[in-house]
C-alpha cells in the first residue's frame, strides 16, 4: 500500500506587515526624542535670603541695564566678552555676574550663553541679601 503524499509548500513569511509596525515605531521614538531636547544653562543660583560667600578669585562681570559691560573695571562689548575671559583666565577661575536688578532676562542670558561659549563652566550670578 502506498500513499501517494501531498508535496508540501515551503512557509512564505509576509513581512511587510512587521516592517510597517516597526518603522511607525521608530518615527514615533525619533518625535518623541526630539520634543525633549532642550538647552539648559547650568548655573547655580543662590538664594537671596542666604547667599553664599562670593568666590574672591573669580573674574567679575558687571551687567547694567544698557550700555557696555564691566570686566574687572574695565569696559567691554558683549562680541569683546569671550575673548576677554579666556585672556584673563577665566576657566580656571569661574565668573561672577553682577546683574542689574532692573536688566532683562534676554541680556542675561545672552551673557551666560557667550561665558559659556568661552568654555567657563563655573558661573556665579551675585545678589544682595533681602532685608
């Protein structure tokens, strides 16, 4: 008795189905990343109530409302700024900022940007203490 068998077919796996699943996954990842990039400056704010002591070593910024700034007492442009810095050291040293009460946030951090693009990394923004 001999059967004759069915000659089977080889299994055909679709795979667009997968491919498609996969590649809606990895656009919604590539999106999701892209919403959380943000720059942030990192610098450290001190209360106003307690401050802490200023660093005497470090190079003082004066940040009025308008006009040039003042690096150890001396005047600069905000394009002179980076180039000032680094010849003084200031990455060795750190910065201190002294910000006008009244200047804008946008100058802030306008200057905090070009201390940071000087390759400082310490900065320090000084306040007086509240009475």
């Amino acid at each position: 008795m001999g059967f004759v068998g069915r000659k089977r077919e080889p299994v055909q796996l679709d795979l667009t189905a997968l491919i498609d699943v996969v590649f809606i996954l990895v656009i919604f990842v590539v999106l999701a990343a892209s919403f959380q990039r943000m720059r942030e400056l990192s610098v450290t704010l001190p209360q106003a109530a307690e401050g802490a002591v200023a660093d005497t070593s470090a190079l003082t910024v004066q940040v009025p409302v308008s006009g040039p700034l003042l690096l150890l007492g001396q005047s600069v442009t905000e394009q002179q700024l980076a180039e000032a810095l680094q010849a003084k050291g200031g990455a060795e040293r750190g910065v201190l900022l002294q910000l006008d009460a009244e200047a804008s946030v946008q100058r802030a951090v306008r200057i905090l940007t070009l201390v940071r693009g000087a390759g400082i990394e310490r900065v320090s923004i000084a306040t007086q203490e509240s009475r």
